[in-house]
C-alpha cells in the first residue's frame, strides 16, 4: 500500500481560511443530491471523510452557511467558498470539500450517492454506487476497501 503522504494542507480561494490534514482519509464521495449540487453549483460535490481527530483549521474562522440544517457546513466568511461540513450526529469525521486541498490532482471518489438525482450525464469514476446512500453499518466494508484500493497522492 502507497504512502499517504501526509500531511495535507489546503484552504479557500483567498487564503483566508487555511486547514491540515493529519490522518489518512476514511472514504473518497462523489455526492449527486440535489442539496449538492446546488451548494457546489455544479452536477455533484467530491468529499474526502476524514478522521475529526486528523483534521484541524490553521487560520481564520469558518462560518456556518448552506442549508442552515442538522448539518454543519461551513464555508469562508471572505470568499464564501463551501469548505468542509460536520455531518450531523457524527462527529468522528469532517467532510472535506476535495478541490479545496493544495494537491489534489490524485483526488479519485471511490463511492458515489444518490445517484437517483442525478443529472443525466453526469458520471464518475466511483467503482461503488447508490441510489441513495448506505446505512451506517454498510459503510463500513466500504472504508476497509478504500483502505486497500483507494486512490492515493503521488
């Protein structure tokens, strides 16, 4: 198995916001959901799971914004870029927004969801796929596989 290469560094267009990535990644996602897409103005949001405890803000102060529900999702105050979110009810992860990562040209999602709502021609490369999403115990057959197959940096 390749290296993670970590840490991670990454932040929002302007710099105002600056974070680190000091764990291996849980899951790579491509999520089609219409809340997605229209958070990320594009046909689906790319996310990188990763440990709560390997994550941490650098510089700046993030700002609640999106949805406005049970989840977190927390963008800069400046740039107004969509960063990250704390799904709710699960605080052993922060969902991180891929392209928001110095380096993420290795980026890969290993799983898609909800495709049920997505665009028509909208397709990636994900080797696992759901109509909705997994329940909680199904995800995790599929973090032990990312772990062996998932795309890695370098």
């Amino acid at each position: 198995m390749k290296d993670w290469q970590l840490p991670w560094h990454g932040g929002c267009l302007c710099g105002g916001i600056r974070f680190c990535v000091s764990a291996p990644p849980l899951l790579t996602m491509a999520c089609h959901c219409t809340g997605c897409q229209k958070l990320s103005a594009s046909a689906y949001s790319l996310t990188i799971a990763v440990p709560s405890e390997g994550f941490a803000v650098t510089r700046g102060e993030p700002v609640a914004g999106g949805l406005h529900s049970s989840h977190k999702q927390l963008y800069c105050p400046h740039c107004k870029n969509w960063m990250f979110t704390h799904p709710h009810g699960m605080d052993f992860f922060v969902n991180v927004r891929a392209m928001m990562l110095d380096e993420h040209n290795w980026y890969v999602p290993f799983v898609v969801v909800f495709t049920s709502e997505k665009l028509p021609w909208a397709t990636t490369s994900a080797v696992h796929s759901f109509e909705t999403q997994p329940d909680m115990p199904g995800y995790a057959p599929l973090v032990e596989a990312f772990a062996r197959e998932g795309a890695r940096p370098g």
